[in-house]
C-alpha cells in the first residue's frame, strides 16, 4: 500500500481468503488472531528460519465488512526499505499470497460491491489529486454526490416509464384520458431531462478541475513576462535580465491557483 522508498512507517496490506493464514506464519507458535479492527503490536517472523523482522502494529478487517471484502490483514511496519523487503520476501513464501497488480484492490473492491465505478474513480482521483479543488470535487465523489443525483434521476425515469405502461396497458380499460393522464407525466420528464442538460453545461469544470489549466504569457521583448511568471511561482523560475531576449526557451512552472492546477509558461 506504501510507495517504495525510505519512511518513517511503511503498509503492507494482505487481502483474501490467505490473510489470516499469513499472520500466522509470521507469528509466533500459538498466536492468536488479532481482534478485529484493533491494533496491536506483535513480532514478526521469517516462516523460513523464525529470524525477528520487525515489530510492527497488526490490524485485522474481516470481510464481507472490509475495504475489498475480503479478509484483510494491515502490517504497519517501520518504513526502512530492508525491513520493508523483509516483510514482503517473508509474505511472498507464504502458499496462496503475490503481489498485489495496479489498483487491484480497488478492483476487487468493486467486484464485491464494496464500491460502484464513480467511487473507484474518485478514488483514483483522490490519490492522484494536486491541488485542494482537486482534492474537494473527489471528496465529493466518494461521499455519493453523483451516485444520489444519477440514482435519483433513474427513479424518476422508471417512474415516468410506469405510468406510460399502465396507462397504455389499462387506460382503454379503466377510461382514462390521455391528455389528463400523460400531461403530469411529461411535466417530470421534462424536468429530469432540464436538470441533465443543465449538468452536462456546466463548461467541463470537473474536467477542468481534474487536468488542469494552461496558461501562456505571451508578449514583446522585455514586457516583463518572467518577472510575472517568477511573482506568480513566487521564486526565480525565470531568469529576468534588461538583454532584450535573454529568455528564448519555454519555461514551464505548475502551479495551483484558487485551487485549480495552472501549468504558466513563459
């Protein structure tokens, strides 16, 4: 779960049916299994030569009521990179455990319903996130906003759909009149189709929010186009000098201005 590299503690996450089975190679004879969802510490072990690797803060998420929902075992092991390559070796001779692809615990997240696809996106984008809009619009996303809004414009649909069959179905039955029937029944489909047009208008400001902006300063000789582009990165990015000319390559600096991600070149 950890990016590699030096830290003060590194996760190790282990997800499946061979969750529990590890932690128990790893452990001493006799150990009992952590209780669920709380931390403690405990000694790990080489299952090979029983060699001390680390001691580490162990957590235990039994699924169906976990991230994946699977089984889930946590080792929040200290962060150096030979204890942390320890641990892995050590989990990879275990029967049943590999390592883990690109996101494949979001995937198997999804595939056991523990999330829909506009939660695994937002998931992505929160972790790639670079900027606070950024961070707030997948926020967002992952506490359900567009799943309501999209839940709740189905069910009008559906609705708006049975009143169309039951009247096709029974209207000539029950006497009733097309006009008084249907007229309510396009007012709501009206107004679920407004509010879809008025959400695909919005100027793609959640694309906008995700990728950034562009921005080029552009000007005669000596405008005094770096010195606005060293203000805005607030360092010397560019190098300023009275030499009409002196900056003829593009100098590019990222920013994040009122929480969106502006790429300035100058």
């Amino acid at each position: 779960s950890t990016a590699q590299g030096l830290g003060a503690i590194a996760v190790v996450r282990v997800s499946g049916a061979d969750a529990l089975p590890s932690l128990a190679a790893l452990s001493r004879k006799g150990a009992s299994p952590p209780k669920p969802r709380y931390a403690g510490v405990r000694k790990l072990l080489d299952p090979g030569t029983g060699e001390e690797l680390d001691q580490a803060l162990v957590l235990f998420f039994p699924g169906p009521n976990s991230f994946t929902g699977e089984d889930i075992v946590e080792y929040h092991c200290h962060g150096g990179v030979a204890i942390v390559n320890s641990v892995l070796a050590a989990l990879g001779s275990c029967p049943g455990l590999r390592m883990a692809g690109p996101g494949e615990f979001t995937r198997r997240a999804y595939l056991n319903g523990r999330m829909d696809l506009l939660e695994a996106e937002a998931l992505n984008d929160l972790i790639h996130a670079e900027t606070s809009g950024q961070q707030r619009q997948a926020m967002a996303q992952m506490g359900g906003a567009h799943r309501k809004l999209y839940q709740a414009w189905r069910t009008g649909v559906m609705q708006c759909l049975a009143h169309v069959n039951a009247f096709i179905d029974y209207g000539d039955d029950a006497g009733l009149e097309e006009e008084e029937t249907l007229s309510p029944v396009r007012k709501d489909a009206k107004a679920i189709e407004a509010q879809i047009r008025r959400h695909l208008a919005d100027g793609r400001r959640g694309e906008t929010l995700r990728s950034g902006l562009r921005c080029s300063l552009v000007g005669p000789p000596n405008a005094g186009k770096s010195s606005l582009l060293n203000s805005l990165a607030a360092r010397p990015a560019a190098i300023v000098s009275s030499i009409p000319g002196t900056t003829r390559d593009v100098v590019q600096v990222r920013l994040e201005i009122a929480g969106v991600a502006v790429q300035v070149e100058d």
